[in-house]
C-alpha cells in the first residue's frame, strides 16, 4: 500500500473507495491562511483532497501563535504559505500542493482562474477582496464555500453552515451583503458563520505584530483558536461532503444554499 493508501484506509472505511477516488482528483483553491484557512487546509489534505492551491499575503507573526496551524516559535517570520505547504507534505507527501505569496485583490485576481478549480473557499478578512473573489468565484464553474466573522466569539457549539442570505448577527456578513449588492451580486452560496452574539467586552486594538493588516481601519478584534479552528473543519467538510454526495450521486447539482 501507498502512503496515501494507508494513511487515508480510515477515510476509505468511512466513505467509500469511490467518494476517497473522486477526493484525490479534487481540485481546491484556498484563499486566506489564517486562523481559519490554516485549519481548512489541513483537513483538506487529511480527508484525501489531492489538489491544493494556497494563497496568502502575510507571513507567520507572534500574534498569530494562539490560533493558527502553521504558527510556531520556529516558523516566525516564514511565509505563511511556505510553512504551511511544508507541513501539509509531512502529512501527506503525494498531494499535489501549489502555494502563492500574495494577497488576493482585483489587481491579483488574474493569477487565478476559479474555472481552473472544483471548489473555491474564501477564507478573506477584507470586505473589499471577499467580495470580488466571491464575485469572480460565483461567475465560474467552481463551487464556492466562504467563511463569515469569526472573531469575537468564545462559543464552538454556535457555529453553523448555511445560506448567506439568511445570516443574522454577522457584522461581518452584513458588510459583505452591502458589498455584494452594490456590485447586484445576490445569488446563492453557503457560508460557515456563527450565530453567537458577540462576546468581545473590550474594544478593538491594533495588531502589535502587523502594520498592514488588511481591515480597512487596521484594527482587529480578540479570536480563539477553538473558532477559527472550527470555522476551517466546517469549510473543509463542505468541501469532503459535497464531493462524496456527487460521487455517490452522479447526477447532483452543485451544493448551493436555496435563498
């Protein structure tokens, strides 16, 4: 048996050697490797997807130690791209992983082609940037899956995926709405979002480490690592879940949330 084969054997057991088949030909771009997209990535890699493009700007600060996968005392100051990249290879050698040192804006948006990738998770913090990916994602063949606020919450059991339209207490989300609109964007996808009330009693700081923190005021709010990480496994499971409803049901349509 490959590596694969024996690493995955569990996956097989669970879905089937048809949906593990359909997983490794799976192509899957990833925009935004934070304390989110980090934890998606992994589980992309360890559910068997057998494609992955990473794409982030930023490089792995002290801040980031409390939430993100990538983020250790020796991978300070790396790419959070490389370091990520590197440990998803010690975890699976064979998936073929591509990484992009860039932040994603209209400007980049040409190095990468949705209609290249079966499904499109965005993993943003910019208002500005989500909605154009989004944009671009929802005019493409891809399948997109996006990720709202995370920040702010203390409570993993509040976590839910569902259509974005109906998303109520998101600030986040509710910019997004704006954004959409503005552009007379308003068709359907699924979002991973959470429908606890903001906990945060204190009020934004800004980031110690990062000058170039992407929000438009440069300010960002507290995060814990048993969100975000959540937010990422519920992304990743959107993605493992849709390709083994198809695989075992050739003749579904694409997962979209009714609006």
């Amino acid at each position: 048996m490959t590596h694969r084969d024996t690493a995955l054997h569990r996956m097989q057991l669970l879905l089937g050697p048809e949906p593990l088949a359909q997983l490794a030909k799976t192509r899957v771009l990833l925009v935004g490797l934070g304390g989110v997209g980090s934890w998606c990535a992994e589980a992309l890699v360890r559910s068997g997807v057998g494609h992955l493009h990473l794409v982030d700007f930023d490089r792995v600060q002290p801040s980031n130690l409390n939430r993100q996968l990538q983020a250790t005392t020796r991978t300070v100051g790396h790419a959070k791209t490389a370091a990520l990249e590197a440990r998803l290879r010690d975890v699976m050698p064979g998936a073929h992983i591509d990484a992009t040192e860039a932040m994603y804006t209209p400007d980049t948006a040409h190095r990468f082609d949705c209609n290249d990738y079966d499904y499109v998770i965005d993993a943003i913090d910019s208002i500005p940037n989500k909605a154009h990916l989004i944009a671009q994602t929802l005019a493409s063949r891809a399948t997109l899956f996006s990720a709202m606020g995370a920040a702010g919450k203390c409570d993993p059991t509040r976590v839910r995926t569902g259509p974005f339209w109906k998303v109520q207490g998101c600030p986040l989300a509710r910019h997004l709405r704006k954004a959409l609109r503005q552009q007379h964007i308003t068709r359907a996808f699924s979002c991973v979002y959470s429908e606890e009330p903001r906990a945060q009693a204190v009020t934004a700081h800004r980031d110690p480490d990062d000058d170039n923190t992407p929000a438009a005021t440069g300010y960002i709010n507290g995060s814990a690592v048993q969100i975000t990480g959540t937010f990422g496994l519920f992304l990743a499971a959107l993605v493992v879940n849709d390709v083994t409803r198809r695989a075992t049901s050739p003749l579904a349509a694409p997962a979209t949330a009714p609006q």
